[in-house]
C-alpha cells in the first residue's frame, strides 16, 4: 500500500471498495462458470459492469492525480450516470468479434 499513502485519503478508499467490488464480482463469473449457471440479460450486464476493472481504474486514476472528490460529489446521480455510461462504453468496446 505504500504508493496509495500519497493518494487522498477518500479516492484511496474508494480505490479499495471498488477493487474489492471487483475481485467480489471476478469470483462470481467464475463460479457461474463453473456450475454452469447462465444469468439472464440483465444480471449478465450487471455483473459485467462490476467484473469489468473499470471502476477500480477510475477510482486509481483519482489516486494518480491526487483528485479527493467527496462522495456527496462522486455519487451525484449525473455523475454516477456519466460514470456508468463510459463502464458501458468500455465494456462494449472489450467485445471480441465472433470467429
């Protein structure tokens, strides 16, 4: 955790619940795979969304940039749709082409 002692104390936290969200939603897939399960459109989106890295990437590059975004700013629903909408972007951009 040392290069994290540098980073505001709210986007470190925020870094550590979302990577933790991360690995959390990481070990589900792989327990859906391995049992065979198949979720429905929007519980794969979901998942897919939290298993995607992209939310512990945001909350590090707040840690790289010393940005301390107070959570009644992070949470703001316009930035928390903003937010989302480029997790989407992302997670339909790392679609591989069949074949």
């Amino acid at each position: 955790m040392k290069r994290l002692d540098t980073c505001p104390p709210v986007a470190r936290q925020r870094w550590i619940d979302t990577f933790g969200d991360y690995l959390d939603a990481t070990t589900r897939e792989a327990e859906n795979r391995e049992h065979g399960t198949i979720l429905g459109l929007k519980d794969y989106i979901g998942l897919r969304r939290a298993n995607s890295g992209v939310y512990p990437t945001f909350a590090l590059i707040e840690c790289i940039l010393g940005i301390n975004l107070e959570p009644e700013v992070f949470d703001h629903p316009v930035l928390s749709n903003l937010t989302r909408a480029a997790v989407d972007l992302a997670m339909i951009a790392n679609v591989s082409p069949p074949g």
